[in-house]
C-alpha cells in the first residue's frame, strides 16, 4: 500500500457492543490505531449500539476498558450511535424527498423465491409496518481500490438489491448509520475487516446519493477459527484478557504481518506500543481476507517471525 495519504488522516474503530473483544476486534483496533499513527492522524472509537435485541449490557465499557488495557484510547470523545437518531432521521428524510428511498413491506418470506435480493416490491401484507430501503437501479455496479486486497467490484442490483436504511421493527440499519456517523466525523480512512469488504459497495452508493464524500478504504485480514468461522461466531472467540495483555498484543502484532520478534523485551504495553508505533511496516500487511486463529496463536506462541 501507498504512504501517500493526504493530511489530515482521521481514522476510527467502531465495535458494537454484543460481547468482549475477542482477537479479530483486537486485530482490527491496532491495525487501524497503527496506520493513524503512521499517518500522524486521529483515530477514534465510536460504539455500534444500534441494535438493542443483540446488545450485551454492560458490554460496551468492558470493550472501552480493553482497549484501554491495550493503549489505545480514542483521541477525541467516544460517539455513541444511540445518540445520533436525529441525524440518521434526517438523512433519511433527504433520501425519501429526492426520490432515492421508498417504503418497502416485503418481508424476508416474500423475498425468498429471489434469493432475498428486493428489486421489486412483493409484499404479501400490505399491512405490515414498512422498512425504508435504498432504491438501487438496474445495471448498478461500484468499483473502488482496496488499500490491501485491492481492486474490488460488486454489481450491486443483482448482488445485493435494494438496501434497507431502516428496518420494518424501527431500528436503524448498520449502512445508513455507518456512513452518516463517518460524513459527520470526518472520516478519511477506513480501516476493519474484510467481513465488511462486500458492505463497501452500497455504502458507496449512499454516499453519493447524500452527496457526501467517500473516505480511502483498507479491509484487513479477518481472523477465523480452523474451520474458516469469523471468532465472534465461534469457540475460539475467548475474550482477550486485560490484565495480561501483552501476549494477545504480540499475536494482534504478528496477524498484520509484523515480525513478532521486534516486541521481544518490551515491558509494558506503552513500551511495545512505541516500538510498534516505529516499526510498523503497512507494505507487511498480508494481502489476504483471512487468517486463522490457529496458526497466529501457535506461530506467535513459539516467537516465530
């Protein structure tokens, strides 16, 4: 990847808040904490709290506590999305006024015979309370440049249909809220997983649909267990652990690619974070969408490089 990026960098790390962090979020914390310090930037956490039915009580400050543990703390106020209704109210507004959004009662039962992609309307109960979905035309396809995996297009009409900005149950859509919160925040460079690679493509289409720009993308390896699962979905997702962790630190370091041994003798989280800060190499980021669990504990266990 390219070290040409335009002054000022504003990075962010968005949890939301379902559980602990386990070692795929803290992967994806440090790699987009590392890049903004690269960068001289700011890097910001803002909490995914927009689903209650699936939110962990307390969860939220346990994962502020964890980043916390590993020394990384937002450089500006922590923005709840719980707090944000009246924006995310009022983007949606603008779509509905220009046309780019409309009421949809189709339900997942209607759309199945379509492999759960809308392109029409097919409600089977005119009654139901309506989603809000954006209106994506025939023949739409997006294109953007990955800062790691590359070049990367989606025809987003057939691949994905029109995308729901807010749900039949009133609850807000991860994609309306997510590039709303990063337009108002000045989002530059986005940097998660690449479980969120195939989101990229419709969040681009509402951005050009607000009228809002659209910040450098780079999806880092998303870290899965033996069998290929995402750790928030499988046994090997433990927690990460507070009070110890420099070795989860080292393991997070050697996933982006890192030599593991550069961190051999640091003390304390502070030492290994500035020689983190240092040493960090994004040309050594693996140019991959997955690594296993597995093998990053095992190789880091052992020091390997």
């Amino acid at each position: 990847m390219s070290d040409n990026v335009p002054s000022p960098y504003r990075g962010r790390f968005a949890p939301s808040p379902t559980g602990r962090l386990h070692l795929g979020s803290l992967v994806a914390a440090l790699g987009s904490w590392l890049l903004a310090r690269h960068h001289d930037g700011t890097w910001l956490v803002r909490m995914e709290d927009l689903d209650p039915p699936r939110e962990v009580a307390g969860a939220a400050e346990m994962q502020l506590a964890t980043l916390a543990a590993f020394g990384m703390t937002s450089d500006e106020p922590v923005v709840r999305q719980s707090a944000r209704h009246d924006l995310y109210g009022d983007a949606l507004a603008r779509l509905l006024a220009s046309g780019n959004a409309f009421e949809c009662r189709c339900s997942r039962s209607d759309l199945t015979a379509a492999g759960g992609i809308h392109r029409h309307c097919v409600a089977s109960d005119p009654t139901r309370a309506p989603a809000i979905r954006l209106r994506v035309p025939d023949d739409t396809v997006v294109s953007f440049e990955d800062g790691l995996q590359g070049a990367v297009e989606q025809r987003v009409d057939r691949e994905v249909g029109d995308v729901v900005l807010r749900r039949a149950d009133g609850f807000w859509a991860y994609q309306l809220a997510v590039v709303v919160d990063d337009a108002d925040q000045g989002i530059t460079d986005i940097v998660r997983g690449a479980d969120l690679l195939d989101s990229t493509p419709r969040q681009i289409l509402l951005q050009r649909a607000l009228g809002l720009p659209t910040p450098r993308h780079l999806h880092l390896p998303l870290i899965v267990d033996a069998d290929g699962h995402k750790l928030s979905k499988s046994m090997a997702s433990l927690p990460i652990d507070d009070d110890a962790p420099l070795p989860a630190l080292r393991i997070a370091w050697q996933a982006l690619g890192q030599p593991v041994a550069v961190l051999d003798g640091a003390p304390t989280v502070a030492a290994a974070l500035r020689i983190a800060t240092r040493e960090f190499l994004p040309d050594r980021l693996p140019k991959v969408t997955s690594l296993t669990f597995a093998a990053a504990h095992n190789n880091a266990a052992a020091g390997a490089v």
